[in-house]
C-alpha cells in the first residue's frame, strides 16, 4: 500500500491525498484508471485516520458503511473485523455519468474484493432508503455519506439507534485538527459538536480521536 509517505499498512494499494498533499496525477484521476488497476485507490482519509478506523474494526462482527467512493475505509474495516463477520457496504454511486459503467463504483468492487476477509453485501442506494427496512443490531456504524448537516443529522437519527450497547459509530470528517481540512461549519463538525461537545448525549461517549475522525461508543 502506498498511502501517502506513512508506512505500508494496507497489501491493497492505496493513495492519500489528505495525508501530504501531493497532487495527484490529473491524467490518471478519472476513477476509470483504477478500476483497471493503472492507479491506486484513492482515498479521501489520512493515514492516521484509516488506521483508527482499522482499530474500531477489530473483531466487529455486523458493520456498516454509509458512503464508500472508492472503497478505502471499506478496505480498512475489512482488514480486521471478524472473519466470520458482515460488512454492509451502502452507496448509490449516484453521480456516474455513464450509468451502466459506473467506474466508481467498479474500482470499489474491485478494490474491495482484494480483501477476503468477512462477507461484504454492497447496497447501492441512498442511506435513508435502507434505514426503513433494516433490522440487524450494529457493532460498527461508520458514517461518511452525505455531508451536509441535514443528512448527517439524518444518518445519525436513522442508524444510531441500532447500534448496539458496546458498539461504535465513526463520524468522518467531524473534528477540527492542526493543517486538516475540516471547518466549524462543516455538517460532521456541527453534528458532533452538538451531539458530544456542546452537550452530553446520554449513554454515548467519544472514546478516540483521530484527524478528522470521531468515535463514539454506545455505553454497554
Ligand atoms: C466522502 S465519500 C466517501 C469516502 C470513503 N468513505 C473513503 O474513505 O474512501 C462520500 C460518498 O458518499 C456517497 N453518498 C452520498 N450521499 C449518500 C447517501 N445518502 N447514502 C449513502 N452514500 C452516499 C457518495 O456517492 C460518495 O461516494
């Protein structure tokens, strides 16, 4: 793995913009280019954050992600949640303009599949179209969809409540760090900020910190 210049971390190969701000090769960026393989992943976290989501991970056993792209957090919950494991993948990659291609959402897929460990069922549709149907209990809710407040407030409101005592929802881009990217306004700050900063939410707690990211954890 090659994400940005920290250690190998990952056998899946993967870049990170948001670690060094390096650009990117402009030729190559089209997500066509990776699902060919031509190019890494491109993942839109830090190396320090895909390592605290690799750690939230370990041994979970039903996992869900809202908002995938190109498949890097996806990659880094695979990487070590439990062998015999779920991991429901939610996305509608919505935004191809060649539909029945769909690169993006090919270049996950593929990407995704370099991983065998846990059972990966891919969702292609919208967050808030699943919650009305969905039943199983969750040890690991990550929540990246989205990112306006409205829809974070939405996912949180939707999928927290079947998180399970013990388990854990990670917010992206939810915290504010020295050189980062994130702002006051941003819908993942303003979500956490009212949730566990500017009050207590009662029975949940932030357990780690990491970039941009925030994990919370449903009291047991
Ligand atoms: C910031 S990217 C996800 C990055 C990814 N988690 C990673 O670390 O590489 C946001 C993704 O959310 C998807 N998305 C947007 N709205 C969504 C929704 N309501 N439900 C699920 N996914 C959504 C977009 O299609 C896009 O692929």
């Amino acid at each position: 793995m090659a994400m940005g210049t920290g250690p190998r971390i990952s056998f899946v190969e993967i870049q990170s913009s948001k670690d060094d701000g390096r650009r990117r090769d402009a030729k190559l960026n089209h997500s066509f280019f990776g699902w060919l393989g031509l190019r890494p992943i491109f993942a839109q976290h830090t190396s320090t954050e895909h390592e605290a989501i690799r750690n939230a991970a370990a041994m979970r056993r039903t996992l869900v992600e809202i908002g995938v792209a190109e498949g890097a957090s996806a990659i880094a919950l695979r990487e070590t949640m439990a062998p015999d494991g779920r991991l429901f993948l939610i996305d509608p990659y919505h935004l191809s303009r060649v539909r029945f291609l769909n690169t993006l959402r090919r270049t996950a897929q593929r990407a995704v599949r370099q991983c065998k460990r846990g059972n990966v069922v891919w969702i292609e549709r919208f967050s808030h179209e699943v919650a009305p149907s969905w039943k199983d209990a969750i040890d690991l809710l990550l929540i990246d969809g989205a990112h306006h407040e409205q829809a974070v407030w939405r996912d949180w409101n939707d999928w927290s409540k079947f998180v399970r005592p013990g388990g854990v929802v990670i917010f992206h881009d939810a915290r504010l760090f020295e050189g980062g990217w994130t702002n006051p306004e941003d819908g993942p700050v303003r979500v956490v900020d009212a949730l566990f900063r500017n009050s207590r939410l009662p029975g949940w707690h932030i357990i780690q910190e990491a970039d941009s990211v925030v994990v919370v954890e449903r009291q047991a």
